[in-house]
C-alpha cells in the first residue's frame, strides 16, 4: 500500500522533520480513507495514532519549527474531532 511505502522511504531521511511530514502526508490519506470505506472507526484510529507519532517524533527531538509544528496539531485535532463524531 502507498501509506507503507511512504513510511518505510521517510524512515532513511537523516532530517526528523521529512519524517514528521511523511507522518502528516499518511494521517491525512487515512482521513480521506476513512470516508470512501465502511470501516471509518478503523481509518480515523490510524489517523490518530499516525498524527500522534509525528508529535512524538517533534517533541524527542525538540525541533523548533512552528509551521510544522502548527500541521501536527491540525492534523492531530481534525482526526480527533472526525473520530468523535
């Protein structure tokens, strides 16, 4: 699947933050995902999870980059928001 595919490129990347978007890029497929499958549940707890990789891998690192930084947090709460609905 492209989602694996993306994953396993952006884990070669020396820069966290090629990681952290990849992460974002796959959360945001798993959005889209989760609205054309009838397993929405299943989709929207990737989402999440993937989103709250990409936090983790921000916060080990202590990156300081706020842009990004800001499309963790919309990723992260558009996922939570879709999932508590």
């Amino acid at each position: 699947m492209l989602i694996n595919v993306m994953y396993d490129r952006a884990e070669v990347f020396e820069d966290p933050s090629q990681l952290i978007h990849a992460l974002y890029l796959q959360s945001a497929v798993y959005r889209a995902l989760a609205s054309k499958n009838n397993d929405e549940q299943v989709f929207f707890l990737k989402a999440t999870k993937t989103a709250e990789e990409a936090l983790d891998i921000y916060s080990k690192h202590e990156l300081d980059d706020i842009k990004l930084e800001g499309k963790i947090y919309f990723n992260l709460g558009s996922t939570l928001q879709l999932l508590a609905a």
